[in-house]
C-alpha cells in the first residue's frame, strides 16, 4: 500500500474517532483531521504556508459561492414560521380531518410533519417541534408508545428529502447540480414516502388495534375553518418552488423573496412578536454557523483525500471489480445507512461525496438521482440504532418513552423506506427525472 493511501486511510480513522470517542463536533473533527493530513501529505515551508497556500484557496472557493446565501435564508424563514406558531396550526388542521380515524393522530402528526418540513428542512428541528405539538394530544389519547414516538421521529426524517432541503442545498453546491432540479426530483419520491408512512399506520392500527383509539369527529365547519392556516403554507410554499422551477429566479433569490414574504405575512397577521423574531435570529445564527463549520470541515477533509488519492483508488478498484452499477449503489448504501447512525446526516454526505462522486460520474450515474437516494438512506440513519440523533431527541423530550422504545416504533417504517428505495433505483424515471427534467 502506498504512503499516501496509508496517510489517508489514517486520517478517516482519526477523524471518526475524534467524533465518536472525543465527542468533538463534526466539522471541527474533519478541520484538524484534514489539516493534520495535508500537512502529513505536503510539508510546507512554513506553518502559514500551508494556510496560505493550500487550505485558504479551498476554504475561500468554497465560502465565496454565492449559493451559500440560501442556507441562512431558508434556515430564517423556517425558524420565523415556527416561532409565529404554524406548526400548531398545521397539526390541529390535520387533526380535524384525521382525528376520527384509529390512529388519526399519528397520521396527523406525519401530515404536519410533512407539512412543517416544506419550510423547516431540519430533522432534528422537526422532531423538537413535533414533540412539543403531538405528544401530549397523543399520550391523552392512550397511544401506544411505540407508535406515538415513532411516528414523531420518522416524520422528521421528512425535512431532508421534503424541499427545500439543506442537504439536497448543500449536496448541489458541492457536486454542480441544480438546486432547482434537485428540489424538483425530490417531489414525487417524498409524496410516496408520505403516502407510505400513512399506509404503515393505518395497517399497524388494524393488526394491533391497542395501538390506538378512535378519535373524536370533528364537525364539517370546523374542517373547513383551520384550512386557511394550512393554505397560507401551501401558498408560500407554491411561491418558492413555482419561482424557482420556472427559471424566473435563482434559489438564492427564491429563498430571499420566500423569506421576505413570510416575516412581512407574520407580521401583518400579528402572529411574530419581537422575541419571536428574536429567537428565530438567534437559532438561524447557531444553525448556519453549524452548517458552515461542517462545510469548511468538509473542504479541507476533501483536499486532504484528494492529496492522498483515495477517490481515484476507490474509483480504479470498483472499476476492475466487473460489479454491476446496481450492487456498486446497494453498496454505497449500506456505507451512508451506516454513516447515518453515527453522525449528521449532513456531516457524512460531506465525509463521504470526495470519495464516491467520481465513482458515481465514472459509471455515468446521474447526479440528480442519485442526491435523492442519498438523502433518502442517509436520513434514515438518523432514527436507526446506535446514534440515531432524531430518535434520541424524540425520547428525551417523552418522559415516558425510552430509547429503546423509540427504535421499536421506528422498525415498523422500515419497509416504507425500502418501497421508495427499490423505487428509486427501479424507475428512476417517473420518481425523479421527469420532473426534474421540467425544472429550468
């Protein structure tokens, strides 16, 4: 084995155990190891020199990315509809209209989930604010647990594959592909997976009907009555990505006009008071920081695996081993499924795209379809055993639910994942390109 590839290999190695035994965060763990290795690589003159001459350039192409400025921007606007209150209104409209079904609030909370997600694009802020709507209408309701927890924690995993996403953002920004497309061939996927979750409950509920009760009816006026809340989200929504799709602006400017409408919306209707608007500045200021840690993280962990070699080693094996492209995918899988448990699903798409986006442009792949099957494997890691960080958040916030618990809720989504992944790999076609074609 080659000096570099042992120094690369050494770095990852280093770099996880940072993260999962130093409890360092991810971009900070990725910073030193990438630093550590490119100085291993390439000894530089100086100290300075090797910030000056080859971490800065990367870091400073990454930053000046003008595309960078929808993060915060999206990441605003999701923290403003959530301090002004939509999320509660999404799940008492759902709760209108579903409430009466046995397992009605489970399905509601998916519905708000799903619903929250359009603006929000953050498991775990998804999961908090979901906990703190639907767990005391569940838990007076009797619900079971395994189903009132579980169907919090999977409908969080709906902010990363729902648009506009941060993950698919970032995703785009690092391999070239439209943001635009991405958010478009994300659609169809997340409708079915919606679809799916709902299927999963209703079925549960018939073979364990202990798993819930019967709701109360709620009367025709007071279903039509809570649609205007439901409606002013579906309207922002359709403003951002009927904008976007249409080529008329760019998602930077999609994301500004979005946000822009939402605050002025809030505050004509007095539903954002100045603390509100406080927190959500505040929490936007700790989430973008985050992501662009992660991404200078990233960067520089990139630039060290590119010195080493790694991609075009992976690359050259892959190729010579005659594996078929679908295994290569069920493979690369189960690493991002893996990858998923332990970190960030946004920290390990960053670890893992310097090392398969070649392999995925050697066999012709399309970058497009293939964010969505990342996203999709990825964010399931996020409510699967050991570290799945949404699960953990869902069972820290239920007092009477363990963690292990939580996990058992999840298990019964599981095929839900799996329909729309086989999906994806068998009719790429009508799941993604079509509309992703449409997109300009």
């Amino acid at each position: 084995m080659e000096i570099n590839t042992s120094i690369g290999l050494t770095g990852i190695v280093g770099m996880l155990c940072l993260i999962l035994f130093c409890g360092m965060s991810p971009g900070l763990a990725m910073l030193l190891a990438g630093t550590c290795g490119c100085l291993a690589l390439v000894p530089p003159d100086s100290f300075s020199q090797l910030f000056t001459g080859i971490i800065g350039p990367e870091i400073w192409s990454t930053f000046s990315n003008y595309g960078l400025t929808v993060i915060p921007l999206f990441v605003l606007l999701g923290e403003v509809i959530y301090h002004a209150g939509y999320s509660d209104r999404l799940f008492k409209a759902s709760e209108a209209w579903l409430g009466n079904c046995r397992g009605g609030l489970a399905m509601t909370t998916l519905l708000a989930s799903a619903g929250f997600s359009t603006i929000c694009g953050s498991n775990t802020a998804t999961a908090a604010t979901m906990c703190s709507v639907a767990l005391e209408p569940m838990g007076n309701a009797k619900y079971h647990p395994q189903l009132k927890c579980g169907s919090i924690a999977v409908g969080s995993t709906l902010g990363v594959m729902i648009p506009p996403s941060i993950v698919l953002v970032v995703y785009g920004l690092y391999t070239g592909a439209s943001i635009g497309k991405l958010f478009a061939g994300s659609v169809v996927p997340s409708i079915i997976l919606v679809g799916a979750f709902l299927l999963t409950v209703v079925i549960l509920c018939r073979l364990r009907p202990d798993f819930a009760q019967k709701g109360k009816t709620a009367s025709w006026g007071k279903r039509f009555s809570v649609l205007p809340s439901v409606l002013e989200i579906a309207v922002l929504f359709a403003l951002i990505m009927g904008a976007m799709f249409s080529g008329i602006v760019t998602p930077t400017e999609a994301a500004g006009f979005g946000t822009f409408i939402g605050i002025i919306g809030c505050l004509l209707r007095k539903r954002l008071s100045y603390p509100g608007f406080r927190a959500a500045m505040i929490a936007t200021l700790h989430i973008t920081g985050m992501v662009f840690m992660i991404l200078a993280g990233a960067t520089v962990f990139g630039k060290f695996l590119s010195l080493a070699r790694l991609p075009q080693l992976l690359a050259s094996s892959v190729a010579g081993s005659n594996l078929s492209p679908a295994v290569i995918i069920l493979l690369m899988a189960g690493c991002y499924l893996a990858g998923g448990c332990l970190m960030d699903a946004l920290a390990f798409l960053l670890i893992s795209l310097p090392l398969f986006i070649p392999l995925i442009n050697q066999m012709g792949l399309d970058l497009v379809w293939f964010g969505q099957v990342v996203c999709l494997v990825t964010t399931l890691g996020a409510i699967t055993p050991p570290v799945g960080v949404s699960s953990f958040v869902v069972a820290s916030m239920s007092k009477d639910t363990s963690i292990g618990q939580v996990f058992q809720g999840t298990l019964y989504f599981m095929p839900a994942y799996a329909l729309v992944f086989f999906l994806l790999l068998w009719l790429p076609n009508p799941m993604v390109h079509w509309l992703a074609n449409l997109a300009k």
